[in-house]
C-alpha cells in the first residue's frame, strides 16, 4: 500500500521524535518544549497554518488538499502530557525529568500524527481541509474540552473528528473499535463523615465515625449490586479512607473517602451521584452521624458515532489484516469524548503488543506501530476527502 511503503521511509524520523518527546515528558498544560516542537515542525512540513495557545497550550495545523472544493473539513487529534510517574524502563531515551514519564504513549500519538501531517503537506490527495489537533491535559485536566471551549471546532470548521489510542496487549499494528459507547464516563466524589469523636473506652458516649464511614462505603457497592441493571456497567470505587484519628484508643471526629464512578450510559451516570448522595446521608443519619458528598464531574461518556465508526474501521482493514470493529468497551475515561460531544467521528485502539499496561512504569510504546498509526490518520483524510 502507498501509504504504508512512504511510513517505512519515514519510521526512523518518526521514531526519533517519538523518543525525544518520551525523554522530555510534560504534565497537563505545562507542555510546553513539546507544543513549541511540534509546531516548528508542523511549520517546517509546510502547512497552510500552525497556529499555537488553543485551550492554553494545544497546537492545531491546517493543511489544505490540491483541492477544496468540496468545503469538507476532517479533524485529526492526539494528545501531548505525559503522567506523574517514575519510570523504570532503562532505556537509553528514558525520561530525564524526575518524577514524569510518558506512560501511556502520548509520545507516540503526537509522533503518529506528525507523520500523517508530514505525509499529507507532501501529497495533498485529498479534496477539503485536514485539520491536525495536538491537545494538552488529556491526563486529568481535561485539554480537549479547553480546546473545544476556545472555539476550535468552530474556528476551523471542523465537520469530522477523528482519534486514536495505543492498547497494550493487543498485537501491534491491530485495530480494534466498536460504536456507540467505548470508553466510560468518569466522576469523582468526597464523602466526609462527621460524627463525636471520644475515648475508644466509651464508644457509647461518642458518633463513631470510623464505624458509619465504613457503613457507607459497604452500603455504596448495593449501588451497583442491587440498583443498577445487571447487563448495564457501572463501577463504583472508593480509594481513599482517611480518619482524623492519630491513636488507637482514639474514636475519629471526622472521615473523610474519595472515589471514582465510571458508567457507559448517561442515564446512570446521573443516577450514580443521586444515589451516593442517598446513601452517604441516609446512612449517617440513621447513626447519628452527619455526611456531606462533594461531587466533581469528569469526563463524560467516549461516544463513538455509528456511522463515522464504520469509515475508520473501512480505512483500518486497508492497513492492517487484523481490526475488530465490535470490541468490548473498557472503563477507564478519554477527554476525546468532549470533542465527539461537539462533531460526529470515531476513537479507534491501535495494538501495542505485548508491553506493560499504560500508566505502568515499566510502559513503553512499541514503534513498530508508528507505520500502522500513520497511515491511519492520514487514511481517513483521503477517505473521507477523496481526491
């Protein structure tokens, strides 16, 4: 395949850039040297327009085909941030910046799709404008709803909007995608838990607040056990369990637990935080306690559309032989949903191999993927925009 054979030419440069950006790793907006390398080089494969600061520190280039006639308009995006961890990997290209690592193949997102842009600035066989998005933040931060709140779709007319994400343990050079619901929304919850704090000698004269805390943390999983339909998924977590208590005879004053509600369907997604609600204050009440819930919505629902699901598995099977087009949907949570909130398009998992999980700190992203990754991104600007 064309594309493929001008990837293989072009592996070692993007494997270089790949590597550099593994050893400078940057956290939420703070990418910086990342977003000003990746626009140098936008700028230096001649697109139409780089243009630098959308949603603090995203970077967006505009390379227009040898025709535009067809006003139509295809958004490519990766994600740039690195993760607070410490790696391991000993790599010769291992992070230098203590503390930071690329951990989940940001690196090798923003390489793909520079390779893509390089690819299509050279050819332009297309007929409309491919607009390639570099977005900070995607780690916690939520750089892509910054990006679209900054006007991006609008600014550039975006129409269409494509992603892609590395997937340890699938083979390298794999697809592997499905419509509608793919990855899970993502809330997070404080409960704190007041009570009377005393002597652990004279529990009758105190509100054990330890007790009711983990009342409510116990009573929290019937949520999903018992509330929620049984082929619905919901998960539900509390990770952290934190009583102002310093000493063993000492019965707490105040708990306080934070967790994480991930769910794959809107419906439950707002049902989830009304019944934490009910059951953090309706347990506490019934012990003499108090309970207050603090909720902080996440990201929501990573919403495939059918349709656009179908072109980017079609681009997928011209690439690679191996692409499952109804893979089972995973937990964890994507900031790429708040762009598919805003245009029609697709988020697709390209195989890794078989390396440590993302946000391990062993992780390590495959280039033998690069070729496969590229020509995908840049497949669905010719096959959406065929020349």
């Amino acid at each position: 395949m064309p594309i493929r054979n001008r990837y293989a030419e072009l592996h070692s440069e993007i494997t270089g850039w790949r590597r550099d950006f593994h050893t400078y790793p940057e956290l939420l907006f703070e990418v910086h040297r990342t977003a000003a390398r990746v626009a140098d080089l936008l700028r230096a494969f001649g697109c139409d327009e780089v243009v630098t600061g959308i949603g603090k520190t995203g970077v967006v280039g505009v390379i227009r085909g040898k025709s535009t006639a067809s006003g139509k308009v295809v958004g490519l995006r990766a994600d740039m941030d690195a993760l607070p961890i410490n790696e391991i990997t000993g790599l010769d290209y291992a992070s230098k910046t203590p503390g930071l690592m690329h951990a989940c193949g940001h690196d090798g997102h923003t390489a793909m799709l520079l390779g893509a842009a390089k690819y299509l600035t050279e050819t332009r066989n297309f007929n409309g404008t491919a607009v390639v998005i570099f977005q900070p933040a995607e780690e916690g931060g939520a750089g892509g709803r910054e990006m679209c709140r900054d006007g991006m779709m609008e600014r550039f007319g975006i129409q269409e909007v494509y992603g892609m994400h590395n997937m340890p343990g699938l083979p390298t050079g794999s697809f592997a995608i499905r419509p509608g619901a793919l990855l899970a929304s993502s809330d997070e919850f404080e409960i704190v838990v007041t009570g009377r704090g005393g002597h652990a000698a004279a529990p009758h004269q105190a509100v054990d607040t330890t007790l009711v805390a983990a009342q409510i943390l116990l009573s929290l999983q019937t949520i999903v056990s018992r509330n929620v339909d049984p082929i619905k998924r919901v998960v539900l977590t509390v990770g952290t369990f934190v009583t102002d208590s310093v000493a063993s005879n000492v019965i707490a004053h105040e708990v306080r637990m934070q967790g994480t509600v991930r769910t794959l369907d809107a419906e439950y997604r707002a049902f989830a935080e009304r019944r934490v609600r009910e059951v953090a204050t309706g347990t506490a009440d019934a012990l003499g306690a108090k309970a207050v819930v603090n909720w902080e919505p996440g990201y929501p629902v990573t919403m495939n559309t059918p349709e656009n699901t179908v072109y980017a598995a079609e681009v997928a099977r011209t690439i690679s032989g191996d692409v499952n087009d109804n893979v089972d949907p995973i937990m964890p949570a994507e900031d790429f949903s708040y762009m598919l909130e805003e245009r029609p398009g697709a988020y697709i998992f390209l195989g890794n191999g078989d390396t440590a999980m993302c946000h391990h700190p062993a992780y390590n992203f495959d280039d033998e993927a690069i070729p496969f990754g590229a020509s995908w991104y840049s497949g669905m600007i010719e096959a959406r925009m065929p020349g």
